[in-house]
C-alpha cells in the first residue's frame, strides 16, 4: 500500500499509526491510519463540503434545468431524474424533458454506423 507523508505542524508530539511524529517532522504513513484532515489523501481536510453541481442544476428554475440537460453527463441525468422523482414537488415539465433527452440520446447511439465502430471496414 502506498503510504503518504504526514507532517506535524503542532508544538506537542503526535502518535500517528503505532509512532510518535514530532513537531517539524515528516513521516510516511498508511492512508488507512491518517486521522481526517491530515495529509494529502485526506477528503476532511477543508471546511467545505464539495459542491454537488447536479444537486445545484437541481435546485434552478425548470427552464434552466431543461436547457443544461444536453451538458450532462449520463450519470449526471440519471442523478438529476432521481433528485427531480424525489423531490417533494417533482416538476413535471423537467421529468418529461429527462425522458426526451434519453430518447435523444438512444436514438443517436441507435443511429450510427456500424461500419464506423468496427474500424470502417
């Protein structure tokens, strides 16, 4: 497993996985065994929780939300549709242009040239 460096910037020591680490120094230490919000794999270590840009599409006007719909990601508009369906109120002008914007998608998959993903033969 890869370890990662762990730094104690504090006056006092720090026990981190089985070891005491004192202050200044740097140590290489299992991910596993990094306390939240300390080195660099640490998801923890800002106050702000990550911006969820599907929950922020959600949270628009419906036109808004229906303009954005060709941007997403395909695993965004399954994430969007499950929010909308969820809601308290679903907005059902948003519903029905998720499910046109899947039709529209499969249909361009359905469209293809078959010749083009086997290399152009």
């Amino acid at each position: 497993m890869n370890k990662i460096p762990v730094t104690n910037d504090t006056d006092h020591n720090m026990h981190i996985g089985g070891s005491v680490l004192r202050p200044g120094e740097t140590q290489l230490v299992e991910p596993h065994l990094v306390p939240p919000g300390m080195g660099e794999v640490s998801t923890q270590a800002s106050d702000e929780p990550p911006v969820d840009h599907v929950l922020e599409l959600q949270k628009r006007k419906g036109d808004i939300v229906i303009a954005e719909l060709t941007a997403l990601s395909l695993d965004d508009l399954h994430a969007l549709e499950a929010l909308e369906a969820s809601a308290s109120k679903p907005r059902k002008g948003v519903l029905e242009a998720i499910t046109a914007e899947h039709l529209r998608r499969a249909s361009t998959e359905g469209s293809k040239d078959p010749a083009d993903e086997e290399g152009g033969e």
